[in-house]
C-alpha cells in the first residue's frame, strides 16, 4: 500500500492530510460557520479553538491542505492574494532590502512602490529572468528575494533551484508567487525557495466566485511567524465559508489545470505561427525565451497566454471581436478570459500597449482557436 506522501496529487487533494470521517457520515467535510467556540469550565478550549479570527476548523483544513500539496510545513490563508503578498513584505524589519522581479502583477508592484518603503523597507527591481546581473544585486542587507515564474504578463522564467541556492549563500529568503502555475505545474519549495505566495482567487478556486490568498512555508522561520501573527493580528483571515469554497474547488484542482494547460499549449502554438501575431509569451513553446528552465521546473507551460499585435488599436480590437473570450481581468476559472493588461493597470503600467492576455479556460481548444482566428481576420 502507498505510504500516503507518495500519494499522487489528484489524490492528496480529494484525501487531504487530517480529513475525518465524522459521525453523520458526511461524504463532504462541513463547513463551520461559527465565529467564537464554547471554554470548559476550567477556562480551557478543549476544541482547541476560541475565536475565529484565531482559527477555524475549516480554515485550518484549507491550510492543512495548501501545505500538503506545496511540500510546505505550514500555510496561512488570507482575505485575498493582496493581503497575502503583504504579509511576507511586512515580516521583514526596518532597514532591509527586498530584490524584486520587474515583471510582476501589477497590485503588488504598487505595494512595493508604495507601501513596503513606509515600513522603512527598500525595494529593487531588476529582471529576474536574467538571472547573473538579478543576483548580482544582492546586497549584505537583502533579506527577500521576490519573484514570479511565470511572470504577469510576460510569462518570464525565473530559474528557481539558481535564485535559492544564491538566497542560501546571502542569507535572504525566496518567496516565488506560483498563482500562474499552481501547485499542479510546479513546486517552488523543492527547488529550494523558502515561501510561496498564491492568490487563492485565481487557480486554487477555479470558478471566479471565491476571493482568497495564501501564504506556504518550507520552514518554521522567523519571518513566518510574523507572517503567521499577521494572519489575526491584521484581521487579515479568510472567512470560514471562503475557505470551504477553496477546498470543494481543490478537490478537482488537479483535472482542471491539466485540460487548461494542454488547451492553451494548443492555442499559443496557433497563435505563434500566426503572421498577424508579433510576438507570442507561454513558456511551453520551444525556442522562446525561457523554454528550458521551464521544462527542469514546470510540468507544463500552464494555462497563461500573452500576445502582442502590431499597435493598441489592434489590440482593442481583436479583444472586442471574440465571442467565446469575454473581456475581463483576473485568471484561472473554467472560463476563458481575454484583457487588455496595459488599460487595467493604469497610467504607471510597463506593460506594452499592445499586449493581450489570455486566460484559458475548460472550452474545447478548437472553438477557442476560431473565435481568436475570427477576431484576427477581422479586427486586422
């Protein structure tokens, strides 16, 4: 029989760690929507909860889960991926530095820019894809090293196992944010990185109705017990009824992300052949930049497209004509999603102005590639 760590993923993720079989005999956990728990009468909680804020039976089930399915020691939800990121700036002290990757989404760029600098913290970015001149910049005060691979929007590759073992000999963290991933395609904490950050909204709900992010642990760090205190000392939790939402949306994690990701490998390779297409970004084509480190790292290149056509006004366009796609921001729900980064991040954005971003969803590939190839013929 399989010792259950050797279980494969789909199954860790219908069989979490600690699920049990409760009286009634519910096939699916319930949820408890409680907000305080009940002392015995020597002052105690025998429940081993006493306020919601504190803790929750569901929620420590979702966090029981994420650390699983991460090859973490430990997780921590919060309200949104937002809050999430903010918990791992805020665990640092005043005066270190954090090395960030340029190419990032664009929320938590703002933060960085705007916010971690009031905590007395200093951020530089640089382009993590490359990789010799980011680590070159390392400094004795860094204490994170932030990136994301693949990156929002580009879809740059960061090389893991390489920014770890650089972090390990400076004495900083890595934090990787997987959202684009998932922990389906990849697993920052075996190639070395000390935390990964997710925005539970996207992959990990799958179904654009729940609002969540997270935070994994490699280690019982000191920085993540800071991020832990932050978790109820900001008020910054994940209710009960969102984490019960993540955990029914969990169980099929595993099948969703795998259709979307053959799905979009077929689409990104239609639209890198495609003479009305500049420039393709997905990490699963060969020869494109970043290929390699993808295939040591990823499972797959993922369900994340972007495009670039020859103008703005090319781009609006062809985002106006689809049909299947609607135009919308976020990512990772069953339906497929097309955005005009550049317009949602605002005036500061660095995104290209003619760059759209695709989503991929559980739509069959086909219909998918003619509602783009309608769009194109029609818009250009």
């Amino acid at each position: 029989m399989r010792r259950k760590q050797d279980r494969d993923l789909r199954t860790r993720l219908i069989h979490p760690p600690g699920l049990k079989r409760i009286p009634s005999g519910d096939v699916v956990a319930p949820i408890h929507m409680t907000t305080t728990f009940e002392r015995a009468a020597d002052g105690g909680y025998p429940g081993g909860f006493n306020y919601t804020r504190d803790g929750n039976p569901t929620c420590r089930q979702l966090e029981r889960c994420l650390a699983d399915i991460e090859h973490g020691s430990a997780a921590a939800v919060f309200a949104s991926g937002t809050a999430a990121t903010m918990a791992v700036f805020q665990s640092l002290p005043a005066g270190s530095h954090i090395l960030a990757s340029t190419d990032a989404y664009h929320g938590t760029l703002r933060q960085l820019r705007t916010l971690v600098p009031r905590l007395g913290i200093e951020v530089e970015f640089s382009d993590a894809s490359a990789t010799d001149d980011f680590i070159a910049r390392l400094r004795p005060e860094t204490q994170l090293i932030w990136v994301e691979t693949p990156s929002n929007p580009l879809l740059r590759i960061c090389d893991i196992a390489q920014l770890a073992d650089a972090a390990e000999r400076h004495g900083a963290l890595l934090a990787c944010d997987n959202t684009f991933a998932t922990p389906v395609l990849q697993n920052p904490l075996l190639h070395g990185a000390h935390l990964v950050v997710h925005s539970a909204t996207k992959y990990l709900g799958g179904h654009s109705d729940v609002t969540g992010g997270a935070v994994i642990t490699r280690d019982d760090c000191e920085a993540w017990r800071h991020i832990h205190a932050y978790q109820s000392g900001a008020g910054a939790i994940l209710p009960p009824f969102e984490c019960w939402l993540l955990l029914r949306s969990l169980r099929t994690l595993a099948c969703r992300v795998e259709a979307q990701s053959t799905s979009a490998q077929a689409i990104a390779e239609f639209l890198g052949h495609d003479r009305r297409v500049a420039d393709t970004c997905y990490p699963g084509l060969p020869g494109s930049a970043g290929f390699e480190i993808a295939k040591r790292q990823m499972a797959a290149g993922g369900a994340m497209i972007s495009f670039l056509l020859e103008s703005r006004d090319a781009a609006m366009a062809v985002a106006a004509r689809t049909r299947l796609f609607t135009r919308a921001t976020s990512l990772g729900g069953v339906e497929s999603l097309i955005e005009h980064r550049a317009s949602i991040e605002g005036p500061d954005t660095r995104t290209p102005p003619e760059l759209l971003r695709l989503s991929i969803g559980l739509e069959h590939p086909d219909d998918l590639i003619a509602d783009l190839d309608q769009a194109l013929g029609a818009a250009i």
